[in-house]
C-alpha cells in the first residue's frame, strides 16, 4: 500500500512538473511571437502568393518580390505593384515564416527611396490613391520628396515628354494605395 502511495505521489509531481514546463514554454513562445513585426513576416514570405487589402478596400494580388519597412512589392499578371504597408489591411497567404531582421542598409531602404528608383527609370505608372475608388492618376514620377511625389500625368502609351504633359501633380506620400509600373524603362 505504502508503494502505491508512493508510486501516485510521484506520479502527481511528474503531472505538475509536466504542466509547469508546457505553461513555461507557452509562455516563452507568446513571448517571441510578441516581438515579431509584420515587415518581418512579410520579408520571409518571398516568393509567395499573397493577397492584400488595401484601405478603400482595393485589392493587389501577386508573388511578394521583396519587402522593405514600410512597403510590399508584388509582381502582378500584368506587372509590378509597389503597395505601402501602412494601407495593408489584411494579408492573405502569409505562412508562418519569418525573416531575420533587416540589415541596416535594408532598413533604411523606404518607400520614398524605393519610388526615387522608379522616378530614375522613367517608367510609366499608375498611382492608385486612398479613397478614389474609380481611376488613377498615370504618368511619369518625376521627382519624390520626404512625404511626397510629383507626377507627370501624360497617357502611359506614350513617353514622358514635354508635349505629352498635361499637368503635373503633388501626392502626399500618405495618400498613396498603390504604385503600379505599367510600362518599360526607355531604352
């Protein structure tokens, strides 16, 4: 009897220390997961088919070619999307991977610096704004700002050129839901 006594009294510890050691490891991994960003998660889903809803409830759907800290590149059917993650509202396809953090060359690698290479090739675009449901300003990004961008607005068929130009416009950076590429770089 004594041995039966025993043998549950062991038993019991072992349960508890089993049970202590499964809260301590949950608790270790809710830890973890705490101090995880999205841009993380993002950068380890390259290659992968995501869906993203976008403030306004646009929609961009494509292979994630790269993340930056604060924006998403997708490749399209028909091109590329440059979305900033601010307007991201849901994400759908995202596996559980992450990456490790970014360098410090590729943190400091912003929306702004991403759309001056898009200003340097010359390439026509799109620009879907925040709240505009219908139509997109297209054109050429001439120049980007801290907080802003400058776009020749001429149809994306025909190149930047003076006679093309019908006006240009500032957009806060902020108000941008999507920068698509619709054309080649001139050659």
């Amino acid at each position: 009897m004594r041995w039966d006594s025993l043998f549950a009294d062991l038993e019991a510890q072992l349960d508890a220390a089993d049970d202590g050691a499964a809260g301590e490891l949950g608790e270790r991994v809710r830890a973890e997961v705490a101090g995880v960003h999205l841009r993380d998660r993002l950068r380890g889903a390259r290659g992968q088919v995501l869906g993203l809803r976008l403030l306004g409830g646009a929609r961009v759907d494509g292979r994630l070619r790269a993340a930056g800290p604060d924006w998403l590149l997708l490749d399209e059917p028909t091109g590329e999307a440059l979305v900033p993650l601010g307007v991201v509202t849901v994400v759908e396809g995202l596996p559980r991977a992450l990456a490790a953090p970014a360098g410090p060359v590729e943190a400091r690698l912003g929306l702004a610096s991403v759309l001056r290479g898009v200003a340097r090739d010359r390439s026509a675009v799109r620009v879907a704004l925040l709240g505009e449901a219908l139509g997109a300003l297209t054109g050429t990004v001439d120049r980007v700002g801290a907080d802003h961008l400058e776009v020749a607005q001429h149809p994306v068929d025909e190149p930047r050129r003076a006679g093309s130009v019908r006006s240009a416009v500032v957009v806060p950076l902020a108000a941008l839901a999507c920068v698509r590429r619709v054309g080649r770089p001139p050659g």
